[in-house]
C-alpha cells in the first residue's frame, strides 16, 4: 500500500558542547533525569539517537586528529624544519654572547622579511586574475568550478581545499597498510595538452605509492615525446610503446603486464582524476581489505572551459542495474590478481571494454564496494564518448556482445536487446509459464476495480494466470452483481474476508488460496498498459536470486508514481522519482534502468510462493501499510535482490480507494524494521543526494537525518496515546 511522506523536521533542542575544531556541534537533545511518570521509551529513543550523532563527530574528530598529527610529523622532520632550527639555536647562542649585532641584526632581519611578504603578496594577486595552472589545467580539481550553483555548492562543503590536500599528504605517509596503485593509462590518438593533463592529474595524487604504467600505440611524434619526458623525470612511470596500434583492449592488456602493484586503477588517456582518487581508496582499503572492486561516483568536465557538471551518484553494487547500463564506470580500483584471472579485457568487445570486464571479475567475486565520492572527472570533447554517442558507433553492438557473454555464462535463459527508445533491456525466454496467482484486494468502487480486470484481461499476453479478489465487506449490490459475472471464469475467484481492513491479512488470505507458483500482490487502482506487463516480471521473479520484483507505475498524467522506494526518503519510506517524467535521466542515473531496491511498493510486487512463505507472509501487525516495504526488507536481508523492472509498466490511480495516509500504529511497527537502514543509510541510495526534496537534488550540511525525524515523530505519538488521542493519522504533506 502507499505511504505517505513525512517531510517537515521537528526542531531538536541544543545542548552547549566543547567544540576544539571548526567541526558544527552536534545536535543533542538536552540531558534530563528521569521522573516519575516520565516516558522512557521515548527518553531511550532520543538518547540513542544523540549517541548515533556523537559516534560520528567522534569519527570525524578523529580523522582530524590523524590529518594534524600527520602534518605535524611531516613538518619536524622536513628539511626547512630542521633548518629552521639549527637557525633558531644560532640566534639563541648570539643574543647572549653579542647583544648589539643581534639587536642591528634584528632590525635587518625584519626588514628583509617584510620586503618579501610584499613581494610575494603582489605576486599572488597578480596570479589570482587568471586561474593558477600548467598547461591551463588547475593545480587541483577542486579549484574546478561548476556549472550549476547547487553543485558548487555541494563542492564547497564536500570536497577538501588546498590546506586539507597538504593534510592528506602527510597522512598518507603515516598510513600503516598503504597499498601500491597501478593506474593503466592507454594511449591513443590524444591531443598532447589533454594527455599531459591527464597524466599530471595522477602527478598531483595526495597518495604517493602509485605506479603509472602506460602503453601508448600513438604514432605521434609529439606524444611520444612528451611520454618520453614524463618518464625520465619520475621514476614511478612504466612506459612502453608498441610497434602497431592493438586497440583499447590490447594496450590495457599491455599496461597491465607492466604493473606489479596489488590494485588495478584505470584511468582513460583524455581524463582527471581528482587529486584525493588514491587517498580515498587507500583508506577505504585499510578498513575493508578483502575488497576486490571499488568503483567511485564521477563527474563530466568540458575540455576547454574546465567547468564540471552532470555529476552520477550512484548506489551500492548492483547487479541487476548492469544489464542495463555500466552505471559503475570510472574511477574503478580491481585487484590486479582478480583482473588477470579472468583474462583481462576482452578486444572483442572494444567499446564497451570496461563493462565487459566489470560483468567477468562481478562473476568471480562478491567482494565489490561503491566509495560514494566524486573521484574522477571525465573529459567531454567531441572525439570522447562522455556525451557524444556518435563518437563510437560500434558501442552499442559491443554493449550487447558483452551482455550477452554475461548471460551466456551465467546459464540465463534471456538475451539482451535495445527499445524503439534506445534502452538495453533483457528479454527472457522460458520454456515454460508457471501458473501466476494475482492477488487483488478490493472492497466496492466498482469503477476502479472493472477497469483494473479489463485491462488485465484484454492486455496480458502471459498465458498462465489466475485472479483472486479479496473482497473485505463490500456492500454495493453491484459490486456482488460484478462478481457473480466474472466469477464465471475459471480463473477468477472471489474471496470473502470479513472484520476490519487489513493490507497484510488481505494478502495472506489470498496468498493461501493460490495455486500458482508465482504470486502477484496488485492493487485494484492500476491499470495495465503494455501486453507483455507479467511477462516482465514473472521472467525476473523466476530467477532464484531475486526474491522480490516491481514496475514502473504512473500517474494518470504519464509522470512516475513509483520507480523503487528507499528507506529514509521523506522520513520512513518513500517513492524516489515521484513526478518526475516517465523516461529521465538525472543525478541518480535513469528511470529507464533496471535496478535493485531494498522495497518496491505493494500496488504491484510480484514473488515465487516459495520465497513468500520462506519469509512468512505479510506482516499483520501493519493495518493499511509499509507491511510491503518491511517484507522487501525481509527478503534482502535473507539474501535475496529486489528489482525494479521499467519494462512492466501500469497505471496507478493512486489512492482512489481508500485514504492515502499510514495510520500511527503502522508507523511504529514500521520502526523495527527500518531502523538499520535508518541508522546507516540505504545502500541504495546514494549520501550525497537530498531525501528530503522530491527532486532528485544534492544533500547539504544542514539537511536532517531521517533518524533524527522518525525518532521525534515516534515521540509525538506515543505522547498522542498517553493524552488520549491515539490512533489518529499522522499524515504530513511533503513541502
């Protein structure tokens, strides 16, 4: 069933902490003691969420803790350091020995100093009129502006400044695990300033144990040249050339060969890496070390102007998601181990190379991490593919090649194929149709209920099916008049449940009388728009790691009813990409994507009835609804994936039957379920994404956290039951 979304924040009381850095204080509810008559639960909730704020500022405080002392470090045991003191102990000795040269000295001293700072002051004006650079390109990315204000913005506040660089420097020395990097760079028809960008970007890594191995099949004389001189001035570059030209695939294969470091990073020969790339991978690494692929969120950068824009933030691995895009892309690290153990990359699938290769090491590892931070800037010019789909017309066969060598080995009964509307989609072919049991909840509004069977019946070309409609107290004369009519079919039953509504028992009611081995949950406000609607998601539903299968609904007026649902959004649960339009493509990637989910909603959720029992139904605790979301939730955490199919398509007259707002009690038996993902976050979804607006639009510094809301509002109604004022809706609209 829908929910509705909590969206407006109860303001949360301060206490005074003591703050040592430029850190924002926590926010923590005030410290009280306990009273007689006073409401513990609601006390422990807040408590435990003040400790959840507390262990992440201590976190933080201790990253800056490690960034100082290493910058400390680093600064005592320099060179200008140790000069500077052996200085200091020079003028120390002649203060007392010669107390009149050192006061002439003194004067002189400070004179000079002061001719210098002006210098250099005038100096640094003077730069700052054109943006500092080698070759146009800026001394770091995060000096890259954007675009769009929000994203500049959201720079400002994520991304480290100069100071924090140099921090990260000196840290990266008193790391105690601190993995070699193999960045594989190949080379190929480049224009010589955007190559020599290229490889100063892996020059400026904060991280210094990296080796750049690049292979260059490049003919021209200027490039070769250039490499050359890269090679002679750092020692941590391995170059080759190549008597001929081996294409994208077989130079990687060859950079490759020249590596001896534990992690693979590839770095295509027209793109940035941030200067943070390896830092952040090395760190990630020292916490998670049996990782064997980390792919990061990445941005676009216009070769000419520099300015950044078009971020993708992208969510934990997922698998699913892959057959419809290579959504992981770059920055990718994969142990060099792993890379050679599947071959390396395939040439046959030039064009769409990476993918391929991501499909095979995703075949032979589970060990795959998502680092959601901006790490790598791809360069848009007219001969890439950042924008320009024509730059590479074979990428879409090879694109299908690679999908379909994935399918092939995984033993899929499916190929994949391209839409009229240029979307990969995976076509499954079954040698047969297991009976499908849709279950249909409904009481009267006979207008709703018709045209939701008709559609379904003149639209579904899957030859196997069954309806049961669980009718809870339906007092129109017509509406018993409808049901003697189709009850005439064999396959449509009718199921009488009396008492109170609830979603839950509704389902399991209709669950028990199935006799399909797939069950389909519908609500009776939909309205079926493409024939081959079932066949999409019975053919995902029967594949075994999937537990749990949705579609794309809409509106009546064609924008997005639902497209997945993730735990936080507005609160407890939301629909992400509400009204947006049906096919959009933004900062989270596609609509038009296959992808995995914790939930997807109810109106239309589609299982094998062995996983529905194994999980135990719907929970009946739920009244009207989120008992949907709490059973996807059941299904992940069993082991299973949960997709979203926008093959199968449906209208959703959305809360046309009955009221469309969750009850209070739905809304703390929800709790227990949520409250991982709450405290965490989605893996679905990625942290630097808003869940408060329903645009899909950038988290900010003062955005609250959803656990902090549910917590407040869980509050506010067990303060309703004890007033007695309990069981009243809690609805509140989004802004």
């Amino acid at each position: 069933m829908e929910r509705d979304k909590r969206a407006v924040p109860v303001g949360e009381r301060k206490v005074p902490i003591h703050n040592p850095s430029n850190l924002p204080p926590p926010q923590l509810h005030e410290l009280e003691e306990p009273v007689p008559g006073n409401d513990e639960p609601a006390r422990l909730a807040r408590l435990t969420e003040d400790m959840a704020v507390l262990k992440a500022q201590n976190e933080q405080l201790m990253r800056e803790q490690l960034y100082l002392t290493a910058r400390i470090q680093a600064l005592h045991s320099s060179p200008a350091w140790r000069a500077i003191e052996k200085y200091r102990a020079w003028l120390r000795q002649l203060q007392f020995s010669s107390p009149l040269l050192f006061y002439y000295y003194e004067k002189f001293a400070i004179f000079t100093l002061d001719c210098l700072l002006a210098r250099a002051k005038a100096k640094k004006v003077s730069s700052t009129r054109s943006a500092p650079s080698l070759d146009g390109l800026p001394l770091s990315t995060t000096q890259l502006a954007a675009r769009d204000p929000g994203y500049r913005r959201w720079i400002a506040e994520n991304e480290p400044g100069d100071s924090e660089l140099g921090e990260q420097t000196a840290a990266a020395q008193l790391m105690k695990d601190r993995p070699l990097f193999s960045v594989i760079v190949p080379v190929h028809r480049v224009a010589s300033r955007i190559l020599r960008e290229c490889l100063e970007s892996v020059l400026r890594q904060t991280y210094d144990r990296w080796e750049l191995c690049i292979v260059s099949g490049d003919s021209d004389a200027d490039n070769r040249r250039l490499l050359s001189d890269f090679a002679t001035t750092e020692p941590r570059i391995r170059l080759k050339f190549l008597e001929r030209n081996l294409g994208i695939s077989g130079n990687s294969n060859e950079a490759i060969h020249l590596a001896s470091g534990e992690f693979l990073v590839f770095l295509d020969h027209d793109d940035l890496m941030a200067p943070t790339a390896l830092f952040e991978l090395a760190c990630f690494l020292g916490g998670k070390r049996e990782t064997d692929l980390i792919y990061s969120d990445h941005d676009y950068v216009d070769a000419e102007t520099y300015y950044r824009f078009d971020p993708l933030f992208k969510p934990s691995w997922s698998p699913d998601m892959m057959f419809s895009a290579n959504y992981i892309t770059h920055l990718t690290a994969i142990r060099r181990s792993v890379v050679e153990q599947v071959g390396g990359f395939a040439s046959a699938t030039d064009g769409a190379q990476d993918w391929d290769l991501f499909l095979r090491v995703a075949e032979r590892t589970k060990h795959i991490a998502h680092l959601p931070k901006i790490l790598y800037h791809w360069r848009v010019h007219p001969n890439s593919t950042a924008l320009n789909t024509d730059a590479k017309s074979y990428a879409t066969k090879a694109q299908l090649t690679s999908l379909q060598g994935h399918v092939d080995r995984l033993r899929l009964p499916a190929e994949p194929d391209v839409t009229s509307e240029g979307l990969l989609h995976l076509r499954w072919r079954r040698n047969t149709s297991p009976l499908c049991s849709i279950i249909i909840p409904s009481k009267d509004n006979l207008r709703l209920l018709s045209q939701c069977i008709s559609s379904l019946t003149k639209n579904t070309n899957y030859p196997s099916y069954e309806i049961i409609i669980v009718d809870n107290n339906s007092v129109q004369p017509a509406t018993r008049k409808y049901y003697n009519r189709i009850s005439a079919d064999s396959n449509v039953r009718v199921v009488d449940l009396a008492g109170p509504f609830n979603y839950s028992r509704a389902n399991n009611v209709g669950a028990a009388q199935a006799r399909g081995e797939l069950l389909l949950f519908l609500n009776n406000d939909v309205e079926v728009l493409s024939p081959e609607w079932l066949d999409e998601l019975a053919g995902w539903a029967l594949h075994p790691p999937v537990g749990i299968v949705g579609g794309r609904l809409l509106r009546p007026n064609g924008a997005i009813q639902h497209a997945g649902v993730v735990v936080g959004f507005g609160g407890y649960a939301g629909h992400i990409f509400a009204d947006h339009p049906r096919l959009t493509f933004g900062l989270f990637g596609s609509t038009g994507w296959y992808r995995n989910y914790l939930a997807v909603t109810g109106a239309c959720m589609m299982m094998r009835r062995d996983v529905f029992h194994e999980l135990g139904g719907f929970d009946e605790d739920f009244t009207l609804c989120e008992s949907d979301v709490a059973i996807c939730l059941k299904a992940w955490e069993t082991g299973y994936r949960v997709v979203y199919n926008p093959f199968a398509e449906l209208t959703h007259y959305e809360g046309q039957t009955r009221q469309n707002r969750c009850l209070d009690e739905d809304y703390v038996v929800s709790y227990k379920y949520y409250r991982p993902y709450l405290e965490a976050g989605d893996p679905f979804w990625n942290p630097n994404l808003s869940l408060w607006k329903k645009e899909i639009t950038f988290r900010l510094k003062d955005d609250p956290p959803s656990l902090g809301f549910v917590l407040n509002h869980l509050t506010e109604i067990q303060s309703s039951v004890k007033a007695g004022r309990g069981g009243r809706a809690a609805g509140v609209a989004w802004e």
